[in-house]
C-alpha cells in the first residue's frame, strides 16, 4: 500500500524575494556606474540608484514575510528566503553605513583647519571653468561652531621649513592623493602666500568636492591650512575631514624626508 506525502507549497513572497533582490542589484550597480562615469544627469542617477536601494527594502520585506508564512503556515522555502535576505543586505550596507555617519556627525559641506579664517577659493579663470562657475559659499558662525565642536583635530599643520620648500611637498602631496590640480601660486609677494586649488573626487561615486591648500610664512617655517567643499548634498558624511586629516597625514610624511 503505498502512503500519499503531502508536500507543503512554497512561498511566494519566498520565491519572489531573490528574484527582486538580483534585479535591485542590477539597477544599483547600473546607476552607480552611471554616476561614476557621468553617462547620465545627476538627478536621473540618483533616481535610479533610490530606485535599486527601494527594490532591495522590498526584498528584505519579502523575505521577512516569507518567514512569517513559513513559521505559522509550515510552507516552504526557507532557503530561498534566506538569499533574497542576504542579497538585500548586502546591497543596502553601504547606504546603511553613510546613514549611521549622518546621524552620527553634523550636517557640514564645508570643513577647514582655519575656522576664524579660511582659507579663500580661488576666482581665477582657471578655477572657475573647472568647478563650472561656483564658488564655494562661506559658512555661517554656527555651522562652524559645529566643526569646532566635532572635529576638533582638524587644525593647521606647521612645518619647522621656509614656505618655498614647504609649496613643493604640497605640491607631491596632492599628486599622491590623486587630486586634479587647477592651480598652483609659489608662496611670495608682498605678503608671501602662497595656494594651490584642486578638485579631488569621492571614492565610489566620483563625485567631484573642492580643494583649496594656503601656504603661509611663520617666523619658525610654514603654515599650511587646508579647505574642503562638497559641491553635492547637503552633507558631507565626513567626507571633507577625512579627506584633510589624510592630505597632511601625507604632507607630514613627506616633510619627515626632508633634510
């Protein structure tokens, strides 16, 4: 006599979850290189990667729902659920981790050693065409009472050199990290400053944010102060402070060689 085995259904939201995680990793990794190479407007490419990070939600909530069917219905499908899950996250830890950095640290675009101040971005022809006519706004007092208050270690770096050795090292500096320099102004004149203009880029995106390195004479050597600037968002996520500590991490490493 042969017995009848009943299987229980697969769930939907089951199947259904890695099939909407694969095709949000299409869209994701599709509007991230679109961004990154500029084939698209700024404001398409955003949509479509908020479009592939909202597909990779859906498919977490597919599979958690799959669960649910699966625990009170005794359907199957649990390893289907589990790749959509583990396909979702893996997608969305990235944007996961820049909104942990933004409820974390202030809402800045704009960080500089030298906050009473700052250094000035350049107005020449040359820097102008390369950030397309902006110039870099100066903050408010209370968004750099804001830096003051969570980047305390951003802060000038003094080299024990003249300002004429110290305009060269800048100048391997940026090279080094990659940074497309506009401008470069030996330090002298009447008043012996000297400046170097540059635009760097984010490491996924390449989103282009704005430099600006002062070289100025101290009785004891050279003081360099350093000025970052987003030109997208309406936060940094750390960006600008990361990218000054590593320049004079860099600088300050090269100074060292220096007899």
């Amino acid at each position: 006599m042969r017995r009848l085995i009943i299987e229980e259904p697969v769930s939907r939201a089951a199947i259904w979850s890695p099939r909407v995680a694969w095709f949000a990793l299409a869209v994701t990794l599709m509007a991230v290189l679109l961004i990154r190479f500029e084939r698209a407007e700024l404001g398409g490419g955003f949509a479509a990667l908020a479009t592939g990070l909202g597909l990779a939600l859906a498919a977490g909530a597919l599979s958690c729902l799959a669960f649910v069917r699966i625990w009170t219905e005794g359907r199957r499908g649990v390893g289907s659920a589990i790749r959509g899950l583990v396909l979702a996250a893996a997608i969305l830890a990235w944007p996961s981790w820049h909104g942990f950095s933004a409820l974390r640290l202030p809402a800045l675009t704009d960080v500089t050693t030298d906050i009473e101040n700052p250094p000035a971005f350049s107005r020449s022809r040359a820097a102008l065409e390369a950030r397309g006519g902006r110039v870099p706004p100066d903050p408010p007092p209370e968004e750099r009472a804001k830096q003051r208050g969570v980047y305390a270690r951003i802060a000038p770096l003094t080299l024990d050199i003249p300002p004429e050795a110290a305009f060269p090292l800048v100048q391997k500096a940026a090279a080094n990290r990659g940074w497309r320099v506009i401008e470069a102004v030996k330090p002298g004149g009447r008043f012996g400053v000297g400046r170097l203009e540059a635009v760097d880029r984010t490491f996924l995106l390449r989103l282009p944010d704005d430099v600006t390195v002062r070289i100025r004479p101290r009785a004891d050597g050279a003081r360099i102060d350093v000025r970052s600037a987003s030109r997208i968002g309406r936060h940094d996520l750390g960006a600008n402070a990361g990218r000054i500590r590593r320049f004079l991490d860099e600088l300050s490493n090269l100074a060292l060689t220096v007899d």
